[in-house]
C-alpha cells in the first residue's frame, strides 16, 4: 500500500478540477463518523468567526457603548451612523481607485503573461527559453525588495501620486506566476490539436485565441483570481507611491481611517467591513468560480 | 513527448515568434529586473531621499552589517518563518482533507473557512488590533482574564500573536490548495485500502500524504517564501514591536529607508532580503525538483 | 453557465462601480471643487486643531477664490510617514507642515524649503504677532524657515481628580511623590499611569523631561550639537534608571506598550477613570474637550507641572514640547502657489476668527496679546496655566524626536521602546545612542 508511487492523473481532470466533491470523498465519509475531525472543524469555525463577529458587531455600536458595553454582545440600539461616516469620507472614490487599479493590473497583466506562456510553451528559441528563466527567477526574489529603485523611478516618470504608479509595478509583479500557471497549463493541451489547426494554415494568433485560450481557461481564471485578491488587497504600493485622498485606494484608506477617526474603533471597524464588503459580494455570489478557479492552478 | 509530436515539430520549424513574449518581458525588465539592480546600485550610495545620490562605497554596508538590528530583524524573520510554517502546514494540510469530503455540514464550513481570503492585511491587522486590546477587546469581553493578556505590548508574547495572525490570514489560501489536492487522490486507492481494513489514520498516513507529497511542496514553498513578504501585515499591527521585536527584514528595511531616511542601508537590507529569497528558492526547488520535471512530462 | 454567472456578476460590480463614481463626481466637497489644479495644497494634522485650521482655509478660500488652498489632513503618524516620500519625489504640499528642529534642517539642506527671511522682513506685521521664542523654532542658520502655526503645546501631567479623590491623593510634586502614589493606585485597581507606548513618542515625555529636570536644558542641548558621546552625561543613564524603576514598580498601565496615542486610547483611560494620571501634551486637552467633555466640563481633569527631582539641576519651571507647529513653504511649488501660500500666511492666519477659534477649542495660541481672550474663556484655568508656563519657562525644550536628525529620532524611539520594556539596560542605550552621533 505504501509503496503506492505516484499515479499520473488525467490531464483532463487536471486541467478542469470539477466543483462537485469527487467520489472517494463519499466513500470515506460514510465510513463512521470522523468526531475528531468533526470538533477540529467546529474548533477553527469558533477561530475564523469570533473575530469576523467582533469586527461586525462593534462597527454596529455607537463610541459610548463601546467603551461601556461588553465588548462581545451586540449593542443595545445597533447603529448605521458608522458606515454613515464610512460612506460621507470619500468611500465610494477610494472603492472606484481599487477597482482601477485591480481591473488595470490585472487585464493587462493576463493578456501579456498568456502571450508570453503561450510562446514559451509552443516556441523553441533560446531567447524565449531564457525569458522563461528569468520569470522563474522572479518568483524566488521577494520583489517588494526592490521599492527604493521604484519609488525613485516612478518619481523621475512623474507618476508619483498617480493610479499608473500603482498599476505599472503590480502588472510586472503578477507576471511571473501568471506565466508559471499558464504555461504549465497550455503544456497540457495536446500537441495533435495545434497541429491540426496550423495544417488548416491557422496562425499562432488564432492558435492562441482559439485554441489555447479555451483550453486554460480554468487557469486564466485561477491567475486573474489570484493576481485580483493581490492588488487589491495590495498595500505596500499605495503606502510608498501615492499620497493625496484622491489616489488612495481600500487598504490604505483603512490604515488612514485608523488614524483620522482615532478612539472611534467602531467606525474604523466599519470601514474595514465595507472595504471587504465587495469582495464578499462576489465570494457570496460566485463562490464556486471563485473556489475552485483559485484551486485549479495550484492543485497542479 | 510523442513521437508524433516530435516529427511534426520538425514540420513546424520555427515555433511562434518571440514578440509574443516581448510585452510580458518589457515590463518584467522595466519595473523588476532594472530595480532589482538599483537596489544594489542604491547600496553602495547614501541618499536621504530628499537630496541628491551620492556614491559612497561600503559605507551603508558597514552600517547594515555592523547593526545589532539587522541580526534581529533576521533572527525574527527566521522566527516568523519557521513557526508560521509549523502552524499553518498541518493546520491546512488537516483542513484540506477534512473540507474536501463531501458531508453537508463540512462543506458549509468551508464556506466560512475561505472568508478570511477576502480581507486585506490591513484590514486584518485592523480588526485584530481592536480586537486583543487588553481594555475594550475579546478579553474582557468573554471575561477571560487569560485572554485580557497585553497581546501586542508584551514582547514575549507578541511574536506568537503575529503568527497567529498570519495563520488566520493565510491558512485559508493552503487550506484550499490542500482541498484540491486531496481530491485528486483517486477514490480508488481508498476502496483498495478499505478493503484491506486499514483504519482512517492509516489510510491518512499511507495514501493521503504520499498523495499529496507535490500539494505539500507547492504549499510550503509559498508559506516559506511568502513569509518574506509579510509586511503590509505587521506594519498596521505593531509597527514591528515593542521595541524590535516583530520588526522582521522586510519591515525593517522600509522603516530605514522611508522612516530613518537612510535609502543606502535600505537598499543593503533589501539586497540581503533578494539573497535570501534566493537562496531559499533554490533549496526548495531542490526538494520539489522532481514535481517540475513530472508535470512537465505528464503534459505530453 | 458559469461563464455566465461570472461575467453577469462582473458587470454588476463595474456598474454599481460606475454609479458610485458619478455620485461621487456630483457631491464633491467645497473645498475640492474650487481648487484648481495649480493651488496652493496644504497637509494638517487630524485632531484637536483640525476644526480650527478647517474654518480658516474655508473663511479664506470664501474671500479669496484665486488663491484658494486645497487643504487634506492626515493622522499624525501617517503624516510623517507620507510627507517625506511626497516631498522627496517633488510632489509634497504647498505648506509642509513641521515641528521645526533637525527634521526641519534636513528639508533646508536638501533646498526643499523657502527662505522666508525677506518674507519677515518686509511684513513686521507679521514677525510682531508671534511670541519670539517660539518664533526662534523656525530659525536655522539664520534664516527663517518656519513660521509658527498654531498653539503653545508644552508636555503636562494630567490627572483624574475624581480617582485622587478616591484614594485621597494630592497631585505629585516631587518624583518621590510620584513614586509613592504608584502603590496606592495599585492598591486600589487604577493604573497610576497611561501611556501610549505603542507610538513610542509618549515614552519620550518621560525621558525629556527627567532629562531636563535631572540634568538641565544642557543635556540635550550637547546632544542636539552632536557632540561626541554627549549621550553619556549621567543624567540621560539616571533618567533612564529612574524610568525602568518606575516601570518595576507597574507604575504603567497594563498594556502600555499597545496602547496607540494616535488613536486618543491613552486619553481615554485617564478619563474613563481606568489610569490616574498621563503624562501628554498640551493637546490632548482640546480631544478630551471633545471626547469627553462632561469630564472637561465638570472640572474632573487635574493638571500640574512635571515633578522635580531631589538634587536635579534642572529648573522646575522649565519645559518640553512643542513651542507650536510650523508652515513651511516648498520650494518646488509654482510662483502662483507662493504667492496664495504668502498671501495666507501675511492676511489670512492668526485672524481675529482663527485665534478665538484655537482659544475655543482649548488651546493657546502662540500669537501676544491674547490674555484678555484667554481670561474669558471657559477654559481660562488650563489656558492661563499653560500660558503661564510657557511664558515663564526659562528653557523650552522642542521634542527631541523633532529636534534631531530623522535617523537618530527613528534610533532613539526604538530604543527608548526597549527601555520601557526592559529589553536593554541604561548603558547599552547610552552605548547604541552614542554610536548614532553624526549621523
């Protein structure tokens, strides 16, 4: 039994890793219930959940109740004033920033990462096999090392204080493990498939849109996923690369609400449950996607 | 490879043109590589960032390395990195199993499980700032006089309280390679192991982990090397103490070059995090050598 | 299908996201949309003089829309953080905001600062308003860098009159005092001290002023001038010993070290009866005013003079703080962003409006002639006092985490943290501060 080596999986339930629970998990299920397992579970529910509660039920209580009242029981009176305050300190621009960025960062980062994967896979020449090194390389060195040098050039661009500071280094930084994903991806579409489509004298361009493209969506999805919770989660950037209000994005407008709304910890805490509100919104309604996108590309 | 692939390569000649990876490869060289030779170019000068560059040989150098709190922000780095990993890979690894089988109630949790993958680090570091405070937070909220501890002022504890933090953020994202991972294990094996009456534990230890050798390599290199990079996390919540003791490397090196305004050592620092992060890399890449060659194998 | 869901849902997000932003676009602020893109831009501090500095720059861009001023605040600590990258990449705002000292002189040496001397000279109007020795605080080599502000801010020792009450206790006037009401608190479950170590510049009030009531203004004044070793002097090792005792002896609130100041939770423990006494500027009189004004109101905050020390050389009458905060003019700005910045500095501070707006809000304000103003105040106790010791002190002391170079202020702050936390011993301070001489 132990000496079970390892078994080539399909590359086909590889490439698209269902999101229904497959069968042998059934089969262990039903075996006798797992207790153990079972308060493992319950146990690290009460660690995920006992903050998301205080987070959500303090931003609910107004500043006197939350030096007086139990810091662990809903408030008496609940209270939007909070978000009310959230919402009136330029919210819904630092919402908009995010979204720029992430959509800026992330559309370009996949359109140039699965160019690049692309021909890496299916190319042959030395100059694109040292590309891919390089990138490899990228993903050893922790590159938020190097935010001097950036902090210098994009104040010599003029960029500083700009959306496109932010934008210009995320895209960079998502490359290589866009290309990593991708290209491991692509290298399992079979090879007879492109061939027949260049014997219908298809070119490379429609090779990739039309073939590849279909055939790594799951990574696309995985890749765009990722890269998206990275930018806009991102804070680093924002702290070093921009200044004015009208360039903050989510995370650092959290980290300056900290400061600006000082001992009101429950008008802080609500900006932090508006800030991660959207992205809930999306977890709630493509949850799936979402899952089994992140899974796809790093189950391989 | 085929056969067949080989000879129609020959057909094919040249592969696609290297321009496909020309846009990925400029950004690459324009905001990671020309950086990441500035950072060792900025090491050998000294700049306040206000004034001029001026080269000053080793002097920044000299500086770092004679610096008692380089050899602590190191030795807290490699504290960080360890424990975080001792934490998060069997809690993930446990995790995954247990939410990729197929009950209800397990799947529901999963559910939760994935909520703190939506929250940025500042967001994070907010909540649980509010929430260890020893006055108005869990403690005294649940009236449990252990948990009113002076979580993130007393310098002893302080360090486990951050890889606590990181374990809550980031257990999720592993939880979720693991749950992908377990379920590719064909349900075949389990039936075979069933069959020879091997208990659950056994069929863990004898088919589940071996299953997952290339899960776990894949896993721990992004916990490894992703601990180099938690910055954005310990900058909100503790500012890297008391005193130095939660400044780790990469937080150390932003507070001496945006803070002490002394670019040249920051840019030391930041050379000396690029080896690091390569040097692990390498050593991984030695252990999980093997996964890479495999795949791309599989991919033929 | 789940191409689908996916893609329905992202054209959801992108339109409430786009709805969002035309509001946003539509309800723009009346600062914001009368600022053009060549204004003059100004960064203050969230906090008590936030209010204050607000109704200035709208009475002013009200009178004067060709010279309007775009003003945006941030958090004490995300200020410091931000405005020297900004500055650094040429993009800081019209009036840098300061303190004055070593920071100051480190915009100066990198030319990013006007010379305001002619400035001076040509408006006695303006010289004349301010107190001259605060004025000083903007003077380097010379020449006028700064100009103050805002309002005296000296460090006081604050204290809960009803928890000395209830122990019946008398506010400590000497540092043996002091010590010996740290048992009693204990005794009776209230913290002797709040502080919010977690910022690391409250830590410092006790050191300066140990130091200064110890050894004398000259202590410091050595090390400002980078003199070798100036940080050996036995009053820095003394002041350093007499705060790990203090520390021994629990006289800290528990959780010091957490405890954020920008956050006013260091306040809030002394008013919500939780910490006797805290050791804070002159500020934190105008939050507590508004976070807890019944407290105010009711006469339940107390407030004296930093103890003495038997046998210290320091005058008991001298002082630590900020004599105020200072605009400074970026150089990098545009001729006509000079010109609106000058214009408000020579017409539109200090105005009639601006100085009862300060006094209101609890504050002194560093302008002459304003003792009437003072008298009439609901606060005239704490601002006749904090005049008073302004005025009277012999020395007053800037904040040494201002007064020094950016890299020795970072150094100092950290270890004085390992002082607070007994991570490292008076000599090995004394030994890693020395070492930063220079630099």
């Amino acid at each position: 039994m132990a000496s079970t080596t390892q078994i080539p999986v399909p590359p086909a339930t590889r490439v698209a890793p269902s999101s229904k629970p497959s069968k042998q998990g059934r089969g262990r299920g039903r075996a006798r219930p797992n207790f153990l397992g079972g308060l493992g579970g319950w146990l690290w529910l009460a660690v995920i959940i006992v903050p998301i509660y205080y987070v959500v039920v303090t931003s609910l209580k107004n500043q006197a109740g939350f030096f007086t009242s139990n810091p662990m029981l809903p408030p008496a009176e609940p209270t939007l004033d909070n978000y009310k305050l959230v919402l009136e300190n330029d919210f819904a621009m630092y919402f908009v920033n995010s979204l720029l960025v992430t959509v800026g960062s992330v559309v370009p980062a996949l359109l140039v990462s699965f160019m690049a994967a692309y021909a890496i896979v299916r190319g042959k020449s030395r100059f694109l096999g040292w590309t891919n090194k390089l990138f490899l390389l990228g993903l050893a060195i922790p590159l938020h090392a190097t935010i001097i040098p950036i902090y210098w050039m994009i104040t010599k661009a003029h960029l500083y204080d700009t959306l496109l500071a932010l934008i210009l280094p995320s895209i960079a930084f998502a490359i290589p493990i866009s290309v990593l994903i991708l290209s491991n991806f692509m290298r399992d579409v079979p090879n007879e498939l492109f061939e027949s489509m260049r014997l219908d004298g298809c070119s490379d361009w429609a090779m990739m849109w039309r073939l590849a493209l279909p055939m790594t969506r799951p990574a696309v999805v995985t890749v765009g996923i990722y890269n998206a919770l990275g930018v806009w989660n991102g804070f680093l950037f924002p702290l070093i690369l921009t200044q004015s209000p009208s360039t903050r994005v989510l995370p650092l407008s959290l980290w300056t609400f900290q400061g600006e709304f000082s001992v009101n910890i429950p008008a802080v805490l609500a900006s932090v449950v508006l800030a991660t509100l959207p992205l809930l919104v999306i977890y709630v309604v493509a949850r799936r996607q979402l899952i089994s996108g992140l899974t796809a590309g790093f189950s391989k | 490879m085929s056969v067949s692939s080989a000879s129609s390569r020959r057909v094919l000649e040249r592969g696609p043109s290297g321009w496909l990876a020309a846009p990925a490869l400029f950004f690459f060289l324009l905001f990671a590589i020309i950086p990441l030779a500035g950072v060792f170019f900025l090491s050998f000068t000294k700049w306040d960032g206000l004034g001029e560059i001026k080269l000053d040989g080793f002097s920044s150098w000299t500086t770092v390395l004679t610096d008692p709190v380089t050899g602590n922000a190191l030795w807290v780095t490699a504290k960080i990195m360890f424990f975080s990993f001792i934490v998060q890979a069997p809690i993930s690894l446990l995790l995954g199993v247990f939410t990729s089988a197929s009950q209800k109630y397990r799947a529901v949790l999963a559910v939760l499980y994935f909520v703190p993958l939506l929250l940025s680090s500042a967001a994070v570091a907010i909540a649980y700032k509010a929430l260890l405070d020893p006055n108005f937070g869990l403690g005294p909220g649940l009236g449990i006089p252990f948990l009113a501890q002076d979580w993130l002022g007393n310098s002893d504890l302080v360090l486990f309280v951050v890889v606590f933090v990181i374990a809550w953020q980031f257990v999720p994202f592993h939880t979720l390679i693991y749950q992908g991972g377990v379920r590719q294990i064909p349900a075949s094996l389990y039936e075979a192991a069933q069959i020879d009456g091997a208990g659950r534990v056994q069929q863990f230890f004898a088919i589940t982990l071996p299953q997952l050798k290339y899960t776990i390599i894949t896993s721990s290199t992004l916990m490894v090397v992703g601990s180099l990079a938690y910055f954005d996390l310990v900058f909100v919540l503790t500012g890297g103490g008391p005193g130095y003791s939660t400044r780790l490397l990469p937080l150390h090196m932003y507070l001496t070059g945006f803070k002490a305004n002394d670019m040249g050592a920051a840019s030391a620092l930041g050379v000396i995090l690029v080896v690091i992060g390569l040097a692990l890399a390498l050593i991984l890449q030695r252990l999980g050598g093997k996964n890479r060659n495999a795949s791309q194998l599989e991919g033929a | 299908m789940v191409k689908l869901t996916l893609r329905s849902a992202a054209m959801a997000v992108t339109a409430a996201a786009m709805s969002i932003s035309l509001a946003a676009c539509g309800s723009g602020g009346p600062s914001s949309a009368s600022a053009s893109s060549d204004s003059a831009t100004m960064w203050g501090l969230t906090g008590g003089n936030q209010p204050v500095l607000q109704k200035s720059i709208d009475a002013w861009n009200k009178a004067h829309p060709d010279e309007s001023i775009k003003l945006d605040f941030f958090a004490n600590d995300a200020y410091k953080t931000k405005v020297r990258t900004a500055v650094g990449a040429g993009q800081g705002p019209t009036f840098i905001y300061g303190w004055g000292g070593g920071v100051l002189k480190s915009y100066v040496d990198a030319g990013q600062v006007a010379d305001l001397s002619d400035f001076i000279a040509s408006n006695p109007d303006v010289k004349s308003r301010y107190l001259p020795s605060v004025l000083k605080n903007g003077v380097i080599d010379g020449k006028t860098y700064a100009l103050p502000n805002n309002n005296v801010q000296p460090v006081v020792l604050y204290f809960n009159k009803d928890v000395f009450d209830k122990i019946g206790a008398q506010a400590p006037k000497t540092w043996d005092d002091l010590m010996a009401l740290v048992p009693k608190f204990k005794a009776a479950g209230i913290a002797p001290f709040s502080l919010g170590g977690q910022s690391k510049w409250p830590d410092l009030m006790w050191l300066e002023y140990l130091v200064e009531r110890i050894g004398g203004p000259e202590v410091f004044a050595n090390i400002a001038a980078n003199k070798p070793n100036a940080w050996s002097d036995p009053a820095v090792k003394e002041a350093l010993t007499k705060i790990q005792d203090l520390v021994d002896a629990g006289g800290f609130v528990n959780g010091f070290s957490s405890i954020a100041a920008d956050s006013n939770a260091d306040q809030a423990l002394l008013y919500t009866g939780k910490a006797a006494m805290i050791l804070q500027g002159g500020w934190i009189y105008q939050s507590m005013k508004t976070d807890a004004a019944d407290f105010v109101k009711n006469g339940k905050l107390g407030f004296t003079a930093f103890p003495s020390v038997s046998g210290g050389k320091g005058d008991p009458a001298n002082i630590v703080g900020n004599p105020s905060n200072f605009w400074s003019i970026s150089s990098k700005a545009t001729d006509s962003q000079k010109k609106a910045a000058l214009d408000y500095v020579k017409s539109g501070m200090f105005t009639d409006a601006d100085t009862q707006a300060l006094i209101d809000s609890g504050a002194v304000p560093v302008t002459t002639g304003i003792e009437s103003k003072l008298a009439a105040s609901p606060d005239k106790d704490f601002l006749s006092y904090l005049y008073g010791m302004a005025k009277n002190a012999p020395t007053f002391t800037l904040s040494w985490d201002q007064a020094l170079s950016p890299a020795q202020g970072d150094a100092m702050l950290a270890n004085l943290d390992q002082i607070f936390l007994k991570k490292i011993s008076p000599d090995q301070f004394v030994s890693t501060m020395n070492a930063t001489i220079g630099k």
